[in-house]
C-alpha cells in the first residue's frame, strides 16, 4: 500500500536540512564592501551587560538539535549564529531568516518559553498573555520586514516618488510623505500542521517568489486556510483548519494570491505568472 502523501509544508529533505552548526563557517557569510542596510537593521541586539566568556575549552558535549527540532538550536543559543541567519533576538524571542525562503523576504518569530515552544500553536496560543506577547514582537517583526520591502524595491514605486524627491531635495521637509504602506505586503500566521517541532510564526512577504519554492505544497500551505492568519487566534474548537488533511487544501487547485487566476495543477505556470505579479506590483 502507498504511503499517504505528507501534509508538511516543506520536503523531507529540507528537514533533514536544518541540522546547522552552531557557529556558521566563514565561507557562508556574505561579505559586502558596502553594509547592507537590511542585515544592520535586523542584527541590532541589546548590548551585552557583562564581559564576553571565554572560548570554552572543556570536552562538555555540545547540544545539536537535528531534523525537526533544527529550530531548537537558534532558540538555546542566538549568539552563536551570525546576521545571515539571526535577525534579532531577547531574551523571550529569536526572529530568524527562513533556511529555505519561499518569498522574497521570509521571517521566522520563535518563542524561547519552553512551555510554549513545544506545544502545537493551536494550543499555544489559548493563552491570552502569550498571544498578545507574541503579537507585539510580530509586529516588531513586520516592521523590519516592510521596511526592507522599501529599500529593495521602493525606487520603483510609483506611489514612493514624491518621498524619494522630498528625500533627495536640498531642504529636507520636516514631515515626509507617508508614501506606500509595505506592510500591506507581508502576511503573518502559522501551519496548521506544523513540519518543524518547536513552534514558529511566518512573517513573509505575499509575493511567493522564491528558487526554494519548488513544489504546489510550497504554495498550497501558504495561500490556502492550511496558513492561519495570527489574527484568526484563539482559534475555536470547531474551526476545520484544525484538522487541514480532512479539507485537503494542499490538493486544491493553484490559485494566484493577487488576481485569483487559477492556474488548476500546473505550478510552473503559476511560478512564471508570479514573477509577472511581483513585477507589476513594484511598479504600484
């Protein structure tokens, strides 16, 4: 008998994938003449209160976190990973770069609570205090997110010139125009099933343009009720996303996100029609 098809919203082989090291060889870090403004943004972190450690030298094994529970390791020691891979942290939360991007910004907010960071997020967020917590560092989140949305593509917006003008005026204005929202760009909620152990919030841009987007259920997890909204929290008892394999959203026709063109299964059509959204949208 086949094996059931997997509801995981990524492939086997990019779970085996987040078994990283804790410490990032050289030769994976970007090196830049010219800072890249994103990457200063969100690698600020809180300025260290008491003098660095020494290098540890004793034969005490080290914890690795391998195959699902790859998440754990950015979660019990940030530090240890550079800015291409840790966006920010504190002592509560640690907010990531997706290993495998299917946008063209792809966050993640992980919770550092270990009551909480194993537990599904349907059950997770039943508690009001660790909702509203995670709210207020997703909306940190978003921020960072929106704001490297204007860098990379606001000198193609239309809705953005008169702010680069009043920028690039010789008297700067005292109050710049409000020019295009970008956070109207970016999404935030979770899986309904979960491929990964330790519990995670996707803030990600809506484009869905990505190399790493290879397959329908890339899509199909991310633009169909098997992604729940932050904002749908708490969840009722009786809501069917809590059960997203009775509904088969991943086995539902490809739909575009922006102009609802269905695309039926043909997902390299739709990848090309996605390139073609993105950009319009730059242009707006």
């Amino acid at each position: 008998m086949a094996a059931p098809p997997s509801r995981d919203a990524v492939t086997e082989g990019e779970i085996r994938g987040t078994a990283l090291p804790q410490k990032a060889p050289e030769h994976q870090v970007i090196q830049t003449k010219r800072p890249n403004a994103f990457a200063e943004l969100m690698s600020k972190k809180p300025k260290p209160t008491a003098p660095e450690p020494t290098p540890n030298t004793s034969n005490k094994p080290r914890t690795f976190f391998a195959g699902r529970d790859g998440l754990g390791a950015y979660t019990a020691d940030p530090e240890t990973f550079g800015p291409e891979r840790v966006i920010a942290h504190n002592e509560k939360y640690v907010v990531i770069h997706d290993l495998y991007p299917k946008a063209t910004i792809h966050t993640l907010v992980l919770p550092r609570d270990s009551t909480k960071s194993v537990q599904h997020p349907f059950d997770a967020f039943e508690d009001p205090v660790f909702l509203a917590e995670t709210r207020a560092e997703v909306e940190k989140t978003i921020r960072i997110v929106a704001s490297e949305l204007r860098r990379r593509y606001g000198r193609f917006s239309a809705s953005e010139k008169a702010r680069i003008q009043a920028m690039d005026s010789d008297e700067i204005p005292d109050e710049l125009p409000k020019g295009r929202d970008w956070s109207e760009h970016v999404k935030v909620g979770i899986h309904a099933h979960p491929s990964m152990n330790h519990l995670h919030v996707h803030v990600i841009a809506r484009d869905m343009v990505s190399d790493c987007m290879k397959h329908r259920k890339h899509y199909q997890t991310f633009n169909t009720p098997f992604f729940v909204p932050l904002d749908a929290f708490p969840l009722a008892q009786d809501d069917a996303r809590r059960h997203p394999g009775r509904a088969g959203y991943i086995n539902q026709d490809l739909v575009c996100w922006k102009c609802g063109l269905s695309f039926g299964n043909k997902f390299v059509k739709l990848k090309a029609h996605l390139d073609e959204e993105l950009d319009h949208w730059k242009t707006a």
